[in-house]
C-alpha cells in the first residue's frame, strides 16, 4: 500500500533519547527543550519560543495571553481544525468565520475588512498545506485596525513569504509536530511569541500559573502562584526525538519538495481534468502536501476508491467549521462557497520521504488512468 502519511524516521532522535534518560534530567524544559528553543530562534530569528504538548496546547496559551473573555470575537478561516476555534471558544469567544479563496484554501483575506468591529480581539489565519496567506494585506490589516496577528503554522515549517519565514509575521504564530507534519515527534506543538511584552507571562502561564522559571534561574528564591496557567510542557524525552528531526530537517524537506515537484511534473498538463496547487511568485511551499481538486465530490469518491483498489491511499481533508454540528446554530450565516467547494471535491496524495520518484509515477499514472488520459 502507498500510505498517505509515514512518519520519517532518524537514528538521531533514538541516540537524543539515550542521553537525556541519562542525563536523569527527563521532565518539562530540559536540556533538548533548550536545545530545540535555540534551534527555531537562530534559525527563523522567532523573538522566544515555547514547545508545548501539542499546537492546540499552543493555541490554547495564545487566548490565556491575549485575556479572551465572552464577547471577544476572533476572525479566522473556516477551513481548517477544530482547534484553531476551540481554544478561544474555551474562553468564551464569538468566532466569525471567512471563506476560502478561489485560488486555494487559504483564508479570502478581502472579505476580512467587513468582518472588524470593537469587539474583535484578532485575526488568525491559517497556511493552509504549507501554501502562505497573503501576508502584505494582512500586515495593512493589522496595522489599520490594532489587532493581534496569529499565524497557525501547523502545515508551514520551513515555507516562506517575501523571503520571510511563515511563523515571523504574527503577535504569536503556532507549529504542529504531530505525525502528519513534516517534523514530528508524535505529538506535540510550539508557541512562538514575537510580540515581546507577551514573552515572561507566556513562561508563567506554561508552568502552571507559577513563577517557577525564574526560581530556576535564580531570580526568586521560592516560586508560587501568580497567574492562571496549566502544564504546557513536553518532556525533555519528547524534545530529544524532535531535535533529532530538526538537525535533519533540510535532508527531510529536500525529500518531500523533491516529491512535491515529481507530482506538478506529472499532473500539471491535465489541469483541465483536475486543479493543483499553483506556485505563486514571492511563496515558497515546503511540500507539506499535495492535492488535487475534482469537479465534484461524487467524482472524487470514485476517485478515492479506485485508487484504494490500486494500493494507494488517497484522502479528503476538513469539514468547514462555520457548518459543523457543534457551531452551525452559532455562525452568522454568511455563506462560505470556496470553502464548501474545497472539502467536497480536495483529494490529499501520499506525500512522505519514504516515497520515491517511481511511486509517484505510479500514483499518478492510476490518477490519469481513471481520467482515461
């Protein structure tokens, strides 16, 4: 079977382990935390860093920083996970929805203007299959209206906007490490904070609603508790296999473009049976995924099952939020088409480094084979 996810595998996440287990130094912020910490900070140059147990545990920080109460309202796409809404519905926030655009399934950013009133604390927005948003009007938008800008990078490690890496636009932006991603560690997530005044209440609220960091640092000589919080801390076992991914991190990212760009070779003079993603000038994508877009969702179904016959594992993606069970009585009722029109008729293709040139081929010579090209 051509799986459509496998996590990538390095020895050096393995050794990472051994040593920090003998280090006996295997709870929250050890020394591969730091290690980790250090490595996003040098190389995007993000202002501080925070891994945490998963980007929803990230997402969930953001709304604690930003004191989101009931009546708050937070602008964000509909195309994308539960968690993005759910960690400031947990607060009490009022979320409005904004449709794709027609190009892909980023958030529409000309129908956000209309959406801003007094009560909107922030826009975030999502890049989408590692694809960036339009970050200049964005920027306009923010600037224009004082908000709070939160990227949810989840898909976007390693992708770029105007030579400026995705995560460095926003207040706060989010990473995903989840087994999906192109770096993983199972689970498990990072905060990043741009915004400076958010940095030392961001410290606090990952340990607890306490002061215990600056205990550690010799700063108090007791900590105790100052604020809210809960435990936003991976283990330092956890740290150790991630930084064994991110010192691959170009050798992994090599290999998935490498399979992202075998798919536009093959695929792209067929656009008028399907759509792909479209390289667009000043965005660099770092082949977190490649999709294609049927002409219905009948036709992808067929789609997906004849490719499931021929050993490939093919899969649609989100369900929009302004439509599903638990908020659908909530929204607003504006329509969202792009939206609906992307999670009928998006087909995700295998896309893993264990993958090679010829499993592509043969990926998608069945794709062509059921157009009858």
């Amino acid at each position: 079977m051509h799986n459509f996810n496998k996590p990538f595998i390095v020895n050096k996440s393995f050794s990472n382990i051994t040593e920090t287990v003998k280090k006996f130094n295997i709870s929250g912020d050890g020394y591969f935390t730091k290690k980790c910490h250090t490595f996003f900070k040098d190389k995007y140059k993000f202002a501080n860093t925070f891994l945490t147990p998963s980007c929803t545990s990230a997402l969930e920080m953001i709304a604690l920083l930003m004191n989101i109460e009931p009546g708050d309202e937070i602008i964000m796409p509909t195309f994308t996970f539960v968690s993005c809404a759910n960690a400031f519905v947990l607060r009490g926030a009022r979320i409005r929805f904004v449709d794709s655009n027609s190009k892909e399934p980023n958030i529409d950013v000309s129908k956000i203007n209309a959406l801003v009133n007094k009560k909107t604390k922030a826009i975030l927005v999502v890049h989408y299959a590692g694809i960036p948003c339009d970050m200049d009007v964005l920027v306009k938008l923010i600037k224009k209206h004082s908000l709070i800008l939160i990227e949810d990078c989840a898909h976007s490690i390693d992708s770029y906007y105007k030579n400026k890496p995705l995560g460095s636009f926003g207040d706060f932006s989010t990473f995903s490490f989840h087994d999906t991603k192109n770096i993983t560690c199972g689970e498990g997530g990072l905060l990043v904070v741009n915004n400076k005044k958010y940095i030392k209440r961001a410290e606090i609220i990952r340990e607890k609603g306490t002061n215990r960091s600056s205990f550690f640092r010799g700063e108090v000589k007791k900590y105790s508790w100052i604020d809210v919080g809960s435990s936003y801390l991976p283990s330092d076992i956890t740290a150790a296999y991630l930084y064994g991914q991110l010192v691959n991190l170009d050798i992994i990212q090599s290999k998935r473009i490498k399979i992202f760009n075998r798919y536009v070779t093959n695929l792209n003079k067929h656009t008028r049976y399907f759509k792909i993603p479209n390289n667009q000038p000043g965005k660099k994508y770092n082949g977190h995924m490649f999709y294609i877009i049927l002409k219905t969702k009948k036709e992808r179904s067929s789609l997906i099952d004849y490719l499931s016959k021929n050993k490939i594992q093919a899969v649609s993606h989100y369900v929009p939020l302004h439509s599903s069970k638990f908020y659908e009585q909530k929204h607003d009722g504006r329509l969202c088409t792009n939206a609906d029109l992307f999670s009928s008729r998006l087909l995700r293709l295998p896309l893993h480094p264990y993958l090679k040139m010829n499993d592509i081929d043969y990926i998608c010579k069945n794709i062509l084979n059921f157009f009858k090209i």
